[in-house]
C-alpha cells in the first residue's frame, strides 16, 4: 500500500515539475527584429582585424608515398611491428580467416589446435632456414595461388 501511495505522489510531483518547467522556458519571438548592434567608441570608425603576412616562409614538404608491388603489401600485413621479419606469432594471428577454410566437413567442430598445426606446418614449410622467422623472400612462398577470373559471369 506504501509503494502504491509513494508511487502516485512522485508522479504528481513529476507532472507538476514538467508542467512548471514546460511553461517557464522562455520563448523568442517570431520574426523579431535583431538587437541593434552596440555603437563604436568615437576613436573607431571600423573594427581593426589583424593582418599577417607570411612572406617567403614556406611549409615543411609532405612525405612522399612509395609504390609496393602486390607482395611487399602482403607482407606488411603480416609483419606488425615492421621489422622486416615475420614471427610465427604474427603469422598466426591473421589467420583467423582462413579457420573456416580447414573445416572440410562443415560440421564448424574444428578444434584451435588443430587449425594451429595446419598453420604451423605452412609456416615451418616456408621457414627454408629454420630461423624461426620468415624473410621477405621466405614469405613469398606462401603466397596464395591466383585463380583464373572467368571473362564473363553471363
């Protein structure tokens, strides 16, 4: 009965609060006429805006863009820190994508591990050196085979 009699009351108190705060806010007139503005001191005729010439200073040249060729910027996606090597954890964290991809039977019960030794055994395969990294030429090895593109998709 409490919750009940509490419940109406700050209801009547948040109506009123509404009703009060709706009818004090104050509203501009339609088609007002502007304020006028203030009037200048008699020494001023026009505001002053400040003038700056920059001369013969000229600005820092920006960087110029390099080209990579299809494979360096496949390599840059894998090599985060830009070390020119890529680590086998680097390599395996972009891998995710290709999770889906080992699962044959589409049953999606793929276990982490086994998708770790697929990708483990693809990189010790292109590891030549057994450095545990792959060098820019190591890497190149593992690049996907370029399927044909049909002509036309009539």
């Amino acid at each position: 009965m409490n919750r009940i009699l509490l419940g109406g009351l700050l209801s009547l108190l948040m109506a009123g609060l509404g009703l009060f705060w709706w009818q004090g806010r104050a509203q501009v007139e339609e088609a007002a006429p502007p304020p006028e503005p203030a009037p200048l001191p008699a020494d001023l005729t026009e505001p002053e805006i400040p003038v700056s010439d920059a001369g013969d200073m000229q600005g820092p040249t920006p960087p110029e863009a390099t080209e990579l060729t299809r494979e360096q910027r496949r390599f840059y996606r894998y090599d985060r820190n830009r070390d020119q090597s890529i680590t086998r954890n680097e390599m395996l964290s972009t891998r995710t994508d290709a999770f889906r991809k080992l699962d044959k039977d589409g049953n999606n019960l793929l276990t982490f591990e086994e998708w770790a030794v697929a990708t483990s055994d693809r990189f010790e395969k292109a590891d030549s050196n057994r450095d545990e990294e792959l060098s820019p030429e190591e890497f190149a090895t593992t690049r996907p085979k370029r399927r044909n593109k049909p002509a036309c998709r009539c």
